[in-house]
C-alpha cells in the first residue's frame, strides 16, 4: 500500500522530471490552451485545461480504478491548477 504522503512526493518528482522533459507547465499549459481554443474556436484557459485533463484521467480512472499512473497524474494536475489560481 503506498502512502498519501509517497504518492505526493513521487507525484512532485513526476512533475520536476517532465519540467525537464516539455519545459515550464504554466508555458506548456498556456500553449495547449492556445491550440484548444483555435480547434474548438473558444478561448480556453490553462486552468480549463488542468480541469479537463483530470476529467480524462477520472474517465480512464471509471475503467481501471487502480491505475496507479492516472491517480498521480490527476494529483500533478490538481497541483499544477492550484499554481494558476494562486498567481
């Protein structure tokens, strides 16, 4: 059984590892924003986004409710939202 606390320790070194990987998250999330808004022809925020990629991994999540990798995903995302709205 892993712990909330371990979850939430690997969660932040996903985060710090895909920094390295795609760059800065608020960027990164700022762009995705950009290219939704242009497909959908509707301004989307980085935040709707956050929210958006958690409905995904909560969908996933319906059909294999011990994936492991969508729970801490949606973890990253919560935290990621949670630096937007703090700005």
């Amino acid at each position: 059984m892993m712990k909330a606390s371990d979850l939430l320790n690997h969660t932040a070194q996903i985060l710090h590892d895909r920094g390295a990987v795609y760059g800065d998250a608020k960027s990164n999330l700022g762009d995705t924003a950009a290219r939704w808004s242009a497909t959908i022809g509707h301004k989307i925020t980085p935040e709707q986004v956050c929210l958006c990629m958690i409905d995904l991994k909560l969908a996933r999540l319906k059909a294999s409710p011990r994936h492991i990798d969508s729970i801490q995903d949606i973890a990253g995302y919560v935290a990621l939202l949670g630096e937007l709205i703090t700005e």
